[in-house]
C-alpha cells in the first residue's frame, strides 16, 4: 500500500504478508480491505483508492452479492465504504502502479511487514524504517536491481526487424556507427534494407578521395547481408566510372527497389551504369546530372513505377522516348529539363498518370523552333504539372480525357516581341486541358492579342476549381467556358495584364455555381474594380468573396476608400459575404 | 444539437469491435478504424467474435493506437489534417513511449504508424553521442575495451567526424 497526497508525492508505505496460495480475485480484494481498514484507523478523509485488479473494482462497483469467501471480503469494504462517502476506489493500470509492485517485492526481503514513512522518492528509495530493525543497504540493493532491471536496455529489448527498420532512416555511416553500442548492435546495420551513400556525410571534400569513398561502399557492400533490397541512394563528388558501375552492380544483384543516383555538379561527369536499364526489380528511379542516357540499347524496367530524371543530358532526342518505350507500367514521371542540345522533348506513355515537367535554359541562341518544343503524348494522364522558365518553350499535348488535376506555370522569360506560334500553342495547350476538375493557370510575359482568344473557345465541364494569374482575359474566358466551377481565385497580375474583359452574357456558373471568389493582391485599379463590380452584381449564389490588398503601396486610407466602394457595389446573392484584408 | 441528433443513429448503424488490453481494459472500436490494422482485420475475418484480447499491449499504448486509427478511418477529415495528426501524434513523445507504440503497431500491422514512429525514433538517435545513445537508451556496453577499440580502428569512417562519437 502506498499513500500519497494529491501532489503525487509519496507520504507513507505499507507492506502486509498472507501466508497461502489465495487466487487472484481474494488476494486484490483483501489487499483493499486491509487498505480501507488501515486508512480509516488513521482518521483520514477524502481519500481515493486505486487498485490496478479491473476485477475487484468491477465487483463493487456493480453491487453484486458473491456468497464465497471473496464475496465477504467485499461486503467488507462496502461497509467501509458506505461509513466513509469521502473513500472512492478506482481502477488504475498496472503501469500506473509500479510503485506498489516495487514495494511489494521489496518487502519480501524484510522480516517481516512494515511501514515506511516519508519522504520516499519514486524510484531511489531513502526509506526509514520505523517499526523494524533496518536493512538499508541491501534493501536499496534489492529495489534499484528491481528498477533498473525494468528499464535495462529498453532499445535493444526491441525485436531486431524494428531495430533494422529504424535504422533504415539513417544514413548507411550512422547505421554502421551503432555497431559500437554493444555486441547485439555489431552487424545489425548489415541486415538494414536501405543503403544511403553521401560523400558530404564522409567529411570534407578535400579529406576524401575518391579512392577511399569507393573502398568505404566496398567494405559496407562486402558484409552486407541482405538479399532484397529496398533502396540504394548515392551521392557523391569523385566517382570513376567504373567504380559507380560496380556499386550500382551490387545493389542491382541484390534486388533492389529503389535506386537514386546523385552526381556532382561539376566536371568529370558519369554516363548512367547500363545494369540500371535491365533491372528486373526497380520500381522507383531518380538519376541527377547523370550524362550519357542512350538512345539503343537494351531497356527493361517491368516493375517501374516512378522515374525522376533531374538534369540528365540525353544523346539524341530519342534517348528519353527509348527510355519510356522499356518502362511498361510507369505511373509517375518527373523530368527537370536544363538543356535544349537534344532538340524535341518528347514525352510518351500509356500508363503514365503524373507528369512534372519543368525547363529552365536560357534559349538566346536562335536555334531553330524544333528544339524548344515538348510534345506529350499520356492519354492516362491525371495530373499534370508544366513548369517553364525559359524564353520560350512550344508544349503540345495529346489527348487527355482523363486529367483531372493540372498545374501550368509558363512565365517565359522576356521572350521574342510577337511570336504568333508561341501564343497560339499556348492557347491550343490550354483548350487541350478542357477536362480538368482543379486548373491553376498561370501564363505571363506573353501578348496575346485579343482576338485569339476566340480559339479558346472549348468548354471546360468538369472545371470546379480555377486558380489563375497574371493575364486577367483569361478570365471572362473561363467564366464562359466552365458552366459547373465552385471556386475562383485570382492571383497577382502585373498592370498590364489586368484587363477585364466583360462577358456577353452573364455565364452559366455565376448562375448557378460560383460560391466562393478570392482576390490576392488587389491594387484598386479601375478595372479590378469593373471585375468586383460584375462578380457582385451578377454572381447569384456566391457565398463568400475575399480581397486582399498587396501589402506595398496601398495605404490605409484608399484600402478605407476601396471598401466603401466595393460594399455599395449591388450584390446579386443575399447570403455573400465580403472579407477585405 | 442537430449534431448529436445526427450522430446518434450513425455510430448505432456502425458495427463495433471491443479490443481488451493487457490490463483488461476494454475499448469500443469502430470496425472501419479496426480494420485498418492487418491483424486486427485478420482476426475479424476468422471469427464472429466481435472481442479481441490483446496480451501484450498495455492500455496507454493501445488508447494511443486506438486514437490513431479512428483519425484516419474518418473519412471527413483531410489527407493534409491526417499528415499533420501523424506528425503531431509522435511529437514530444518520450522514447520509451515509441518503443511501446512501435512494438504495438508491429504486432497490430498498422504500417504507415510504424513507419512514422520508427522514423521518429531515428531522427531521435540522428546525431547524438554513443555515450548519449548507450545512456537514453539504457544500452549495456558488453565489448570489451580491445573489441571495441579493434572496430574504431576497423570502420574509423563511420566515427571520423564525430558524428554519434565519444563525448
């Protein structure tokens, strides 16, 4: 029994021995009476009883008569319990309890019960002892080996699977340094399903050879012990390409699903380890600034499903559709394009279901159109993601009847003054885009000129969600075109772009659907006001219309100014709601 | 109110499972959250049991598991609010708690907490001090000064820049 005030802190202990092979049910229930028959000669009140047996508590408290021995134990304690209704017993978990367990075991060591009265800490005990002659020493022996044995090696009471596994988040050198924890830990890292190389985690450049790099990986793969593995990353500065032939070797014979290969930025570069292209067992792939990627040669990737290629310089324009044409269940592309040498980018696939593709080169040079140009072919496609931050970039895409999520930032960089081609395939790749449910839209630096929106003349059905900036035509466009969208939000534009173009006739969406619109960055210029204006007046079922000023340039007062205007704007649904920040 | 009216008949129509811990405890599951542990869902297959005894969990650790799983078999919350939970759900935890949780979620099968615990348990040992780790982690050093000296020597790369070194 241990006694304790509402603080947590331990006042007083007591042990009490039965002789006799009693079971569970008896033994807990005279553990309570003898607790509440003890409390109650002390003259407390307010005192709650815990007690780690689900059973005794369940019993009292259901009021249940049990005609055995136990039964009149409990009788027992409800009596006392009724005489005192400031005592209330609950239950408490074992764990909770440990005090009591330590207590009991202690006690056997002594000769007989006893009392021990405070301070008494949780785990080391400065116990006095009031009633009996004193066995300090080897009491304080007995409970520490008691606690210590409880908490002894608490990672390696693990089963080696989980250690394995959280030491697969580690980096292959701290994996391999846990070896010194003890003798269960020395080759623990060998059986680890992840090998992860990274020469900045083998100190500094200048110490580190390539010689030594490679001998590292050497020794690692030599007692390495796994058979499937699950990923090999490697990223380093100084590698020959034979050496990377052999690493990639020995992770490719070891069946490993996940492969990503980091090269340095700077000269010599390495050609891509042909056994990559063969193995059976990849599923994920991820190569950065690695040269050379053919356009013959064997390629066969049954499993793969997704392919990161970051900086990777191809042969021919064909090496990237010879690539794809061995990838038969590709589900996930990534391409970082960061040269144009190749000529045509192009991307074909049946079963791809994401794409990000993104271009940053600076094309100054006039080379001819044919080498910034991106044709898609994915007609599985649900995602997709273009990105281009170049002078210009023609994207053409097939058939995607199947997107449902796009993203398309094309923000080319101060590009050539009127190049009717650019726009127009702009335009074409954005009417291509006509059965997404989320578009985020974002094309600038490109003047189109008002006429050829006209070609953008394809409704988007299924459209419920439409981000979009910078040019503002795009717009009144989209209110025409997409009859079922939900959500507007309308991003930063420069001033120029800002036109709005008032729709013919009101468009189906503000009609029935538009519920909620978002301004960013709103600059109190006339025609973001004419577009406000518009929205309110003819938006019926809007809920809720958001602006935010930019946070330069306006001061207090025309934000004072824009609102009072805004809000006298006439309001074609009730229920709108405007937040102006 | 209209929510509690509306809830009311919803978990009746849900069926239930009853987890017992350890320590005898009993929690009431709903089967949707239950099932997203492979054992669990096992169980459930072979028998019309609707009472899972569980020995080796305590009830801390299992009211935790249990919370895990009900967040992630509502369906009204969000991919990116599950995320967030997950992260929440092992931050500030102590060691010993994860390790409770990560033999937990091993037995029960819940994969994507046992990853989110192990990986939390990892970035815990990241960078830290053999001493630092033997001593958190109540590791005893059994090798002898010579052993122990003889893998310094042999794998001195993996100590070279005292990453998890000797304080």
């Amino acid at each position: 029994m241990v006694l304790g005030d509402d603080t947590g802190t331990t006042l007083l202990c007591r042990t009490l021995w039965f002789i006799g092979d009693i079971g569970v049910l008896e033994r807990e229930s005279r553990g309570l009476l003898e607790g509440l028959t003890w409390i109650k000669s002390l003259g407390f009140s307010n005192v709650v009883f815990e007690v780690d047996a689900k059973g005794v508590v369940d019993v009292l408290q259901r009021r249940e008569e049990i005609w055995t021995k136990v039964g009149r134990i409990i009788r027992a304690s409800k009596a006392i319990l009724d005489s005192k209704p400031c005592f209330r017993v609950q239950f408490v978990s074992r764990q909770a309890n440990v005090v009591v367990h330590v207590f009991a075991r202690a006690s056997t060591s002594y000769a007989s019960p006893t009392i021990w009265v405070e301070p008494l800490d949780f785990v080391w005990y400065s116990v006095l002892r009031r009633t009996q002659k004193p066995f300090f020493g080897f009491i304080m022996e007995k409970t520490k080996q008691y606690c210590r044995k409880e908490s002894i090696d608490r990672l390696s009471a693990l089963p080696d699977d989980i250690l394995c596994h959280i030491l697969s988040f580690l980096p292959t050198k701290l994996s391999v340094a846990t070896s010194i924890l003890s003798r269960r830990w020395r080759f623990l890292w060998a059986h680890v399903p992840n090998l992860d190389f990274d020469s900045e985690n083998h100190g500094r450049e200048s110490k580190i050879d390539e010689r030594s790099f490679f001998d590292i990986i050497y020794r690692v793969m030599s007692l390495y012990k796994v058979e499937n593995m699950d990923t090999f990353s490697l990223c380093f500065i100084r590698m020959s390409q034979s050496q990377l032939e052999t690493c990639i070797d020995a992770a490719v014979i070891r069946n490993v699903k996940n492969i990503s290969l980091i090269a340095p930025n700077n000269f010599p570069s390495v050609s891509l380890p042909c056994c990559i292209l063969t193995c059976k067992t990849l599923v994920d792939l991820t190569l950065y600034n690695i040269w050379d990627m053919p356009m013959s040669g064997d390629i066969s990737l049954p499993a793969l499903k997704r392919l990161c290629l970051d900086s990777v310089f191809y042969d021919t324009a064909g090496s990237l559709p010879h690539l794809l044409s061995g990838c038969p269940v590709l589900d996930e592309l990534i391409v970082e394009r960061t040269d144009a040498d190749t000529g045509c980018f192009y991307i074909s696939s049946p079963t791809l279901k994401r794409l990000m593709f993104s271009s940053y080169f600076d094309n100054t040079d006039e080379f001819e159109r044919e080498a910034y140009t991106v044709e898609i072919d994915t007609p599985a496609l649900s995602y997709l993601h273009v990105y281009s931050r170049t002078r210009y970039e023609y994207v053409s895409v097939g058939s995607l009847t199947s997107l449902i999520e796009a993203d398309v930032d094309l923000e080319y960089v101060s590009p050539m003054e009127t190049d009717d081609l650019l726009f127009r395939s702009t335009l074409e790749f954005v009417g291509r885009l006509c059965n997404v449910k989320c578009l985020k839209l974002s094309i600038g630096w490109m003047e189109v000129p008002d006429s050829e929106f006209s070609a953008l003349n394809v409704k988007f059905h299924n459209l419920t969600k439409l981000e979009i900036a910078p040019d503002w035509r795009f717009i009144s466009n989209f209110l025409e075109n997409a009859d079922n969208l939900e959500v507007l939000m309308i991003r930063t534009a420069d001033e120029y772009l800002k036109y709005w173009i008032e729709p013919k006739q009101v468009p189906t969406c503000l009609l029935l659907h538009l519920g909620t619109v978002r301004i960013d960055q709103f600059g109190c210029t006339e025609p973001e006001f004419n577009m406000v204006r518009y929205i309110l007046r003819n938006a019926k079922v809007l809920k809720r219309m958001e602006i935010y000023t930019e946070s330069h340039g306006i001061d207090l007062k025309e934000k004072f100014v824009a609102l009072k205007i805004i809000s006298l704007f006439q309001r074609g649904s009730e229920a709108c709601e405007l937040a102006f920040h | 109110m209209v929510t509690t009216d509306e809830k009311g008949p919803l978990t009746a129509k849900k069926k239930s499972v009853i987890i017992r811990s350890c320590d005898g405890d009993e929690f009431l599951v709903s089967e949707s959250a239950a099932v997203l542990s492979t054992s669990l869902k096992k169980i459930l297959e072979e028998k019309e049991d609707r009472l899972i005894h569980l020995s080796d969990i305590d009830n801390k650790t299992l009211a935790m598991v249990i919370a895990y799983l009900s967040t992630h078999a509502d369906d009204g919350l969000s991919d990116d609010l599950k995320r967030s939970f997950d992260q929440e759900f092992v931050s500030g935890k102590e060691f010993d708690v994860l390790k409770y949780l990560v033999l937990a979620t091993d037995t029960l099968q819940v994969t994507c907490l046992c990853y989110t615990v192990a990986k939390k348990m990892a970035d815990i040992m990241k960078n830290k001090l053999v001493e630092w780790v033997r001593r958190e982690f109540d590791i005893q050093n059994d090798y002898t000064p010579e052993a122990e000296a003889e893998i310094r020597r042999l794998d001195a790369w993996a100590w070279d820049d005292r990453q998890l070194e000797d304080d």
